[in-house]
C-alpha cells in the first residue's frame, strides 16, 4: 500500500513541480523596475486596531517615498491602546495625511474590512493602495509599483514582501505555511490572463479605483477573515487584469513575532480557507501528513522498496520547497531539515483553529467576536 501511495505522491509532486517551474518564471521582481516619479493621486488605505507598536515607522517609511503625489487614509479601527493618538502625531507631521477614527462596527462587517472600506470611501486617488500597519517601504516601492502597474495596464497588483522572522522554529513554520500556500492556492496562475485563479497579498494590494468600485468594494467581502485574498480571488474572477510580483527588497513585514504569535494569529482564517467545512479539515489534515510526512519516517522501514520511494518523495518534496523558498523568501535553504517536524505543527494548528471556531461558536479576531453562522453564511454567498 505505502508503494502504492508513494508513487502516486510520487507523480504528483513531479506534476507541481513542472507546474511551479513554468509558473515561478512569471513573477517578475519589483526591484528591477524603473521608478515612476511623478502621475496621479494614489491613495494608501492602512488599516490598525491595537498596532501602537508598528504604525509609527511603517507610515514613516511610507511619507519617505520617492513618488510624491500621496494621500494617507489612516484608519483607527476601535483601539482600545495609542494606535489613534499615534496616528494623529503623523497627522501633524504631513498634510497629506487624513485620520479616520471608528468608533463602533456595523453588523454584518469584520472589523478590517469595514475600516479598509472607510478608507477607500474617503480616498481621492486614481489608485488605492491596501497595506497592514506593520509593513517597512523602501523610499522607491511606490514609484517601482506604479511604473509597474502602468507598463503592464493592470487594475490590481500584489506584491510577496519579505517575512522577517524571528527564530529557526518560526521562520521554519512560515517557510513551510508559503510552501503549502505556493502549491495549493499556486499564486502565480494570477499572471494568466486566460486563468481564473487570483491572488491577493495583505501588506501590498493595489488596485484601480474604478475596477475596485466596479466590484463591489470590501462590500463583497465584508465577512471574510481572508480579505486580502478574496479581494485578489473577486478581481481575477471578474475579469480584471492582475499581476503577482516579489518585493523582498522593498518591502518588509514581520508576519508574526514569535511562533505562539503564528498559531493564535492562523485562529482567524484556517477554517475560513478550508471553506469551513470539516470535511475539507479532514482532508488538509490527512493529506498533509500521507503526503508531506510519513515518507520522512518510512525511510526507516526495512523495506528496501518503500525506502526507495520514501527517498524519492522526499527529493521531489526537497526541490519543490527549495523552488519556492528561494523565490519567494530570503530564509535559509536548511530550514528545509525541520520540515517533517514543522509539517506535524502545521496540522497541530489547522487542527487547534478547528476546534477553537467551533468552540467558540465563531472565531475572534483583534478582540471582537464573529459568529461561524455569519461567516458561513457570507462563504456560502460567495
């Protein structure tokens, strides 16, 4: 039977890794862009609640850009610590800075969602510019962007920026969560024109104000935990052209602070991405572990033929994690050797979201609570 599976793995990994081959060659590196200098408004959208230890320098990194013609719609998304007060210290510093404060949240919205669609009601720009409070710029990002976004005659644009990860254990785990992440959702199909698939990143979506407003806004959206993919997803689908770039010069976020930060952080929007369906957990969970785990313990059977296609597998698994580490992240090729180890705490926490939403009767994010009947009733409309 392993025989019977591991060729069948096998086979499929052979299938993604020709896939990722062809497709990592589309995503083209921001980094070697020209610079856009000067055109139109574009309008970035920052949406915090309790981010009083990030928000300062990230929109510092923004007002240092090299493209100048920018407003800022910082959104304070019911903080209960100084992101607000902070926010209006930036206020002070640049006029192109505006201030939205939100006091309580409409039913039926998360509150990201509705802060982000805040923003964009008030913006001005030709383009809106979606980013997280805790992103690092680099003085050219924008202007490379937009000359990008021009050049190619998009009407969305996101861009991977580099995770910085504190600790072999997290950045293993991030690496691994990219991994499965590149060959599931397979980003890159977004740079098709003739694929359906879209793509969308949290610290980096810009989109066309008039596609954005075509599509309904974050109204479409307004209870889906995973917003910045699903905004990609809608894009792509309505038949908008979309590209997906790296930045990892550019563009630096520090996804989680430590790798307890990670699981409790996944609580929001594992069973969102598995369509909250236990059937889909079921399986995530067991294909996960047939596929990316068992070979790593079967080369020690004493079967001469099952270490054969255990070794095998695991070269094929081997070449496509290396793939897409390498284009994709600036970590170490050698967290590779924790893969097995980290694959066991990535079904630990698929498994803890579960359990969590369902114990819970929803899921909470950022301190409010969202009832799994709301947010599967949302799914289910999509």
């Amino acid at each position: 039977m392993l025989v019977i599976l591991y060729t069948l793995n096998l086979a499929v990994w052979i299938v993604f890794i020709i896939d990722a081959i062809n497709g990592l060659r589309t995503l083209d590196s921001l980094e070697k862009e020209e610079v856009l200098k000067d055109g139109p408004l574009l309008s970035v959208i920052v949406a915090a609640r309790n981010e009083e230890k990030s928000i300062k320098s990230s929109v510092i990194s923004q007002l240092n850009q090299s493209y100048r013609n920018v407003e800022w719609l910082l959104v304070n998304d019911r903080s209960t610590d100084d992101t607000g007060k902070i926010m209006n210290e930036i206020k002070a510093l640049d006029h192109r800075v505006q201030v939205i404060h939100i006091k309580e949240l409409p039913k039926g919205w998360l509150g990201k969602n509705h802060a982000l669609y805040s923003g964009a009601q008030a913006a001005a720009g030709k383009w809106l510019l979606f980013t997280d409070a805790d992103v690092q710029y680099q003085k050219e990002a924008f202007g490379k962007a937009l000359h990008y976004f021009e050049r190619n005659r998009l009407d969305h644009l996101t861009a991977t920026p580099n995770l910085n990860g504190k600790g072999f254990w997290l950045k293993s785990f991030v690496g691994f969560f990219l991994f499965g992440f590149s060959y599931f959702k397979r980003p890159w199909t977004a740079n098709n024109p003739r694929s359906k698939n879209g793509t969308g990143i949290g610290a980096f979506n810009l989109v066309l104000r008039k596609a954005y407003e075509q599509l309904g806004t974050h109204e479409r959206i307004k209870m889906r935990p995973d917003d910045d993919l699903q905004l990609g997803i809608k894009i792509k689908k309505e038949g908008y052209r979309q590209r997906i770039a790296t930045a990892l010069e550019l563009i630096e976020v520090e996804w989680y602070g430590t790798l307890k930060e990670a699981l409790v952080g996944l609580e929001k929007n594992t069973f969102a991405g598995l369509n909250y369906r236990i059937s889909m957990v079921l399986f995530a969970v067991v294909g996960t572990f047939l596929s990316h785990i068992l070979p790593f313990f079967t080369v020690f059977v004493p079967d001469r033929l099952v270490i054969l296609m255990s070794v095998a597998n695991i070269v094929a698994i081997g070449i496509l994690y290396l793939m897409v580490i390498k284009k994709m992240t600036r970590f170490s090729p050698w967290m590779f050797l924790a893969f097995p180890l980290t694959g066991m705490i990535f079904i630990y926490s698929i498994i803890r979201a579960s359990i969590l939403t369902f114990k819970r009767g929803g899921i909470v994010w950022r301190g409010t609570a969202y009832k799994l009947s709301e947010l599967r009733e949302m799914n289910r409309k999509d």
